[in-house]
C-alpha cells in the first residue's frame, strides 16, 4: 500500500488492557493528512453517548484487526469527540500519530 494514496479500513478495535471487549470502527487516512479511528461505540461499554463522551481518554496503543484480516497497532492516539443527543449510540474518534499494519511484538513509548 502507497501512503501517497491514503486507505479507508472497517474493523473492530481494542484496548491491549481488555482484548475481548471489541468496538466495531472505521480507520482513514488521507494522504498527507492525520490517522483517524472512528468507532462506533465506546471502549468503557457505555452504551450512553454523554457517558461515553465522559469517560473518554486518550489511548497509549490502540490494536485491531481490519476487513481484509490484517494485524494493525495504532500508536499516540489522541480522543476528540462531540455529543448528538439525537443519536442512541456514541461515536468516539482518534487521531493518530502512527499506524503499524501487520504484526509488531512491542512498542517502546
């Protein structure tokens, strides 16, 4: 895959703390632009939006396993995010300071 090119990706997210607990999402990247993760859903498993928009943080590392069933790590994730009182699930969103596609044994912060 060319960077110059940019990728959009579905597929279910996770905290390296809680493996079982997956949060379907989308991974975009635009070329010479940022890494976005949009999930849909929330990593504490508050189905409330406002709850999640709360209890949102920033993630060291955040790992998945995308459509075409690849390995990724996503590294220095910063949380943004906005509440739609009009919508029943929350939508959290990362941006990204590096997106390793494939498998890595460990990251040094």
């Amino acid at each position: 895959m060319k960077l110059s090119e940019g990728f959009e990706y579905k597929g279910y997210w996770w905290r390296p703390s809680a493996p079982d607990k997956k949060v379907a999402g989308v991974l975009t990247y635009k070329a010479g632009d940022k890494i976005l993760l949009e999930l849909i859903g929330a990593f504490g498993g508050s189905v409330d939006a406002i709850t999640a928009f709360m209890n949102k943080r920033d993630e060291d590392i955040i790992y998945g396993t995308l459509e075409n069933a690849k390995n990724v790590t996503l590294v220095r994730c910063f949380c943004s995010g906005s509440i739609n009182l009009s919508c029943p699930f929350p939508i959290i969103r990362y941006s990204c300071v590096y997106c390793v596609i494939g498998n890595i044994t460990k990251v040094w912060m």
